[in-house]
C-alpha cells in the first residue's frame, strides 16, 4: 500500500485498459465535527462551532451537531461499512477540543484513547488512515487571543499536533494538517457565515495566515517521526472567464490569486503573490503587516503532497466593488449554457476538474496529488423497496474518476481518490439538508443504509477498472 511505504516510486498513468496503479487509495471522508455527536464525552472541551451553532439563525433549521450520526459511540458501525464498501483509505480528523480541551497545555488521554482504538480498528482491515488535525472545530479557548487571527494559533495547533502524533505517528503516514483555509479565512472571519462569526476582512487575512503558517509548524513536528508525509488540503477553484474579453480574463486570474495562489504559492517556495498582495493592500488601506519576515520560508517545502478539494468552478466577470462585503473587482456569475447541477445549484464541472489536476502537475513541479474531497449534494432517501437509488451521485462519480483518469494519463500524479462523504452528516451552516453522502444517515434513529453509489463505488474500487455508463459533461 503506498500509505505504509513512503519511499513507493508511484507509476502515475493509467494503462489502456483504464485500470488505475496498484496501491492506488480509493476511499472516502469525514470530519469529527460533522458525524460525531457526543459533544461533552471524555473530557472534551468546547469548540467554536459549539458556540456558534447556539447563535439564532446560524444554523439552517436551528440544529446542531449534539448527535450528528452518533459515530463517537458508533464508530464500529462505521469501520463496519468501510470493510463492507472495501475501502483502501478513509479520511477523518480529529477533534481538537477532544484532545486540547482548553486549547493549550492539557491533554485529555481519553481523546487519543478513542482515536488510537479506531485507527487499529482501520489497520486491521488493511484500510489505510488518512488522518486531518484542523477541520475546522478549533477549541473555543483560543477565540480569547482571537481564534485564527491570532498569532498565538500557530503555536497552539503545534502543541495539538505534537500530542496527537506522540500517539499515532507511529501508525498512521498520511497526514492533512489544514482543511480548506480559503473557507477558513472567508466564511469564519470575513463573511461570518461559519463559526467563530467574525466578519472583519482584516481578521480574515491574519486568519488564513496564521492558518498557513501553522501547517508549517504542524509539518516541522510531523517530520520527527520516520515515514510520516504531510500535506495540507485546499479547496481549489478553477477560475474561468465568462467571456473573451479581456476585463473578465483579468477577473478570472485575480479570483485565481483569490482562491488558489494564495494558498498554493506558499506552500511551494513562491512566497505570497504579488497581484493578490496588491488587491488585499488597497482594500485595506495599508501594508500586510501581518505576514512577517521570515514567514513565508517557515511556510514553504513542507508539503510531501497537495491534498484537493475539488467540486466546482467559479466563472468570473469584471466588476466594481460594492460595498465592504466585495472589495475585490470581480464576481461570480453564472455560466452561459445550461449546465448541470446538483440539489444545492453547484455547478457539475469534471472537465474543470481534470484540467486543474493537469495545471497542479505542470505548475507545481509534478507534486503528489492525493484527491481529498469530491463530492456533490443530491437528496436521494430510501426508496419503498429500502434502497436509495442515487443515479445522479453515481454519474458524478463516474464523470469526475473519467476526469481524473485523463488527468493521470497527462502525466498528474494522483495518489488516491477520497469521496466526499461516507456519511450524510451535518454540513456546518446549512444544517442536516444537504446530503453528500454514500450511507445514508436517518438522523432519527442512526440507522445507516448502503446507497446505490456506493455499491458502484465499491465495484470500481474491486475491480480497478474505470465504471461503464454515462457520465455527466
């Protein structure tokens, strides 16, 4: 398995018969805060989605995630179902406030007791760990030296990752440090729509800062111990003009530096880049103080592989800002053509999905890609036969694996393939709605039912072979 050998030399293309490298982790994910529950078991602190989830309104449908799928009482069930599906891999985190409860200092044992049970349960399936530490449920005491816009963040998230590894470093090799910091930064500190609320844009630039700079000091930690790789995972965003015209190539190049340069050029020795400092610049009215000297290095070369996060494109158009809630000139528009979509509107765009997996190889020196999450919402519940007969989840599937198999043929090296999710399970500020789920989960009773993608899945995952049928375009 390339997860318990770090020195495998991986063949990246695919052959004729579209069968995928041997070791090839096919997978699925999950994060603590979103299918866990158990909020106040084994000493575990709180978190800051804990406290915004009590906010009126933050929550789609007032729920919150007290329950989510009960897996912190359930995860024999959900080792279960990964045998069952014959996963290679499996992608969770772990709750920092399980271990960290006051966010520094203290490590609650009880916490790593539960991680380290699963994560053997996982070995002796021959299932591979990929394990998050930041999923976005920082413990709620660090929000008292400003959560992520605070310096102090990195210092702390090095502690929790010096804890979690002294327990499973010796065990577990593929390591994300970081989930998505674009969303950190935007939705947690700029817009306020996920916890810790705070819509302030200059909180948001120290916020995905700090976010970056503690994958460095994660990964500085990470790396005493033999055979560990460490990556952190982006959403990435490819982003298209809505025409020819030049103002809206422009906009789709800025919005590039937006959502992905901003991020990926640090991790790979380029340092910040320059347009993205400009346009940060002017709408703040000053310099970016808070990226100090010597930063960038303490970010740069720690990345063993790039994890992806991958769902859909943004088509972009000239336009003024307007207002503090878009200092930026550009915006996201919708494409011309009839396009499809899923039940929450994203756009289904596998071609865009392929053509950045071919970028990331050629911009960034053939860097190891291990798709961390792709997935898509559509809201198929059991059937009157007990099935839940998800066909649009099982063409997407289908279209982006064809998408990904193009991209490996053109030389990307994609390591594995983690569907976003296992489990239908609490999707943050949109509540219990949107399900992306290959179980579905009936969040009344916990009962877990095998969908029909799933079972394409495991036939794919079986047999190596790409799977027959149609494929969205």
């Amino acid at each position: 398995m390339i997860g318990s050998d770090p020195s495998h030399d991986h063949a990246a293309a695919v052959d004729q018969t579209g069968s995928f490298p041997p070791g090839f982790l096919w997978g699925a994910g999950t994060s603590a805060y979103q299918i866990e529950g158990s909020l106040d078991a084994d000493g575990r602190g709180e978190s800051v989605w804990d406290v915004f989830a009590r906010r009126p309104g933050a929550i789609e449908g007032g729920g919150d995630a007290s329950i989510a799928c009960d897996s912190y009482r359930r995860w024999k069930d959900d080792v279960d179902l990964i045998g069952e599906l014959g996963l290679r891999a499996y992608r969770f985190s772990v709750a920092w406030s399980r271990i960290m409860p006051d966010g520094r200092g203290r490590v609650e044992s009880r916490g790593l007791d539960h991680y380290e049970r699963f994560v053997d349960a996982l070995l002796e399936r021959d299932v591979t760990p990929v394990l998050t530490l930041n999923h976005w449920d920082m413990p709620q005491a660090l929000m008292a030296d400003g959560g992520w816009a605070g310096r102090s963040s990195v210092d702390a998230f090095a502690e929790f990752t010096a804890a979690v590894a002294e327990r499973l470093a010796d065990r577990v090799s593929w390591w994300i440090t970081q989930n998505e910091p674009w969303i950190i930064a935007l939705l947690g500190y700029r817009l306020g729509l996920h916890a810790p609320g705070i819509k302030d844009l200059a909180a948001s630039v120290a916020a995905g800062h700090h976010v970056m700079l503690a994958h460095g000091a994660g990964a500085d930690v990470l790396r005493r111990y033999p055979g560990v790789r460490v990556g952190a995972a982006p959403n990435l965003l490819p982003c298209e003009p809505a025409s020819e015209d030049e103002r809206d190539v422009a906009a789709a190049w800025a919005s590039d530096g937006y959502c992905n340069r901003w991020f990926l050029d640090p991790l790979f020795g380029r340092g910040y880049p320059a347009d993205m400092r400009e346009h940060y610049e002017r709408a703040l009215g000053r310099e970016l103080t808070e990226i100090r000297d010597g930063d960038e290095e303490a970010i740069a070369g720690r990345s063993d592989f790039l994890g992806v996060n991958y769902y859909t494109r943004r088509v972009m158009a000239a336009g003024e800002p307007d207002g503090a809630d878009q200092p930026f000139p550009w915006r996201v528009v919708s494409p011309r053509e009839q396009v499809p979509r899923t039940d929450e509107a994203t756009e289904i765009a596998p071609t865009s999905f392929r053509e950045l997996l071919i970028r990331l190889h050629r911009e960034y020196d053939g860097v190891p890609l291990l798709i961390t999450e792709n997935g898509g919402v559509f809201g198929d519940t059991p059937a009157h036969d007990g099935g839940v007969h998800d066909v649009r989840r099982t063409s997407f599937l289908r279209s982006h694996v064809n998408a990904m198999a193009q991209a490996m043929a053109a030389g990307a090296d994609v390591r594995g393939y983690l569907h976003w999710s296992l489990l239908d399970n609490f999707e943050w500020a949109l509540g219990y709605r949107p399900r992306f789920g290959l179980v579905h989960v009936d969040y009344r009773t916990g009962e877990r039912t095998i969908k029909d993608s799933a079972l394409a899945y495991a036939e794919l995952i079986r047999t190596g072979h790409l799977p027959e049928g149609n494929t969205h375009r």
